[in-house]
C-alpha cells in the first residue's frame, strides 16, 4: 500500500523513515525543516509557516491563510486524499498545541471511519485506528484502547486485563492502561470505531 507521509513541526517525534518511489511527502509548515535536514524527498510543502517563521522557497507549495477554518495538518490530510492516498503516516502534531493536537486527532477519527488507514507517530507511541475489524498487534509495555464514541462488540484477548464482547463509551476510559503479555495481543471491534495507542522502541 502506496503512503502518504505528514510530518509536522513538533520535534520530538520526528523519527526517521523509510519510503518507496511510489510515496507521497508532505512537509507541513516547521516540518519542512525536519525533512531538510534529513534529506528526505519532498513532493509537497504547505503552511500558513507561522512555526517556521518564513515562506519556504520551494516549486510545490501551498501557502495558507493564518485566518482559516482548516488546520495546516487538516489542509495536508486532504491533499493526501486528492492524490488518492488511502494511507497516512504523520509525525510531529501531538507535543506543541494542544488545541492543535485534539483538532489532529478528531480529523484523524473522521476519515478513519470513512475508511482511511492512519498511524499518528509521537512520543515513541502510535496512535491508530480500528473501525468494525479485527486487529493483532505484538508489542511490550503500555498498550489503551478508547472510544470516542460508543463501540460495540470490543473484545481483547493476550492482554493483561481482557474484554469480551463490551460496549466501550467516551465517558469511561476501562481500557487505558493495558499492557502486552509476550503474546500477540488480538483487538476486536464489532460495530464502531477504537483509538488505539501503544508504545514502539
């Protein structure tokens, strides 16, 4: 599956990255500077560039209003979309504002449930999405699953504290907190849409 990668301006989880010809590279705003130093490709910079502090000089750009409904991160999903990308990376939007970070993830949930595969990477975690399937996952330490709304049929196997078939609601957060068990874990959702995050080395 052909990627599109965002990365975004807040530092601290810009890992680097691996990516095929067939990838899409977004820098969005202070982003730009990551991908720079790194030397990635980059097929697209966007931004009202109020983090970076100036407008970058580059052929494909799209220079935003500060004054805008959308956000940079948002403006760039959508780019993404247009070019037929059914699958994001993005990095580097969840450790600066966190009015910013909530807008990210709410819009990340948005498209998620209309289908589109999403990985947010920061802090040596990932955050993703799981929508009426069924996923395995290997991995040590931490490991929460919420909803943001209500998700029915969640069942959790392999795990410390395990479900079977629950309704998992916004209003109390059972499933923070878990933990692998040197198993691989299996997360299922029947009808609704989970926010996974767990941790990565």
């Amino acid at each position: 599956m052909n990627n599109c990668y965002i990365v975004g301006a807040c530092k601290d989880s810009q890992k680097e990255f691996t990516y095929d010809e067939s990838d899409f590279i977004i820098g969005v705003d202070g982003g730009t500077s990551f991908l720079k130093e790194k030397n990635y490709r980059i097929d697209l910079v966007l931004g009202d560039f109020d983090s970076l502090g100036y407008v970058p000089n580059y052929e494909n750009i799209i220079v935003l209003n500060k004054e805008k409904d959308d956000t940079d991160m948002h403006v760039a999903l959508k780019e993404g979309m247009k070019r037929n990308y059914k699958s994001f990376v993005i990095f580097g939007c969840l450790e600066g504002r966190l009015d910013h970070s909530i807008a990210t993830i709410q819009n990340a949930y948005r498209y998620a449930k209309e289908g589109i595969d999403i990985k947010i990477y920061a802090n040596n975690q990932v955050l993703t999405f799981l929508l009426n399937s069924k996923l395995e996952l290997e991995g040590e330490g931490y490991i929460s699953i919420f909803a943001l709304e209500e998700a029915k049929g969640v069942t959790l196997e392999n795990l410390k504290y395990e479900l079977k078939n629950y309704t998992l609601t916004p209003f109390f957060p059972i499933g923070v907190s878990n933990e692998f068990i040197n198993k691989k874990a299996t997360i299922e959702v029947k009808d609704g849409c989970l926010v996974i995050i767990y941790q990565i080395n």
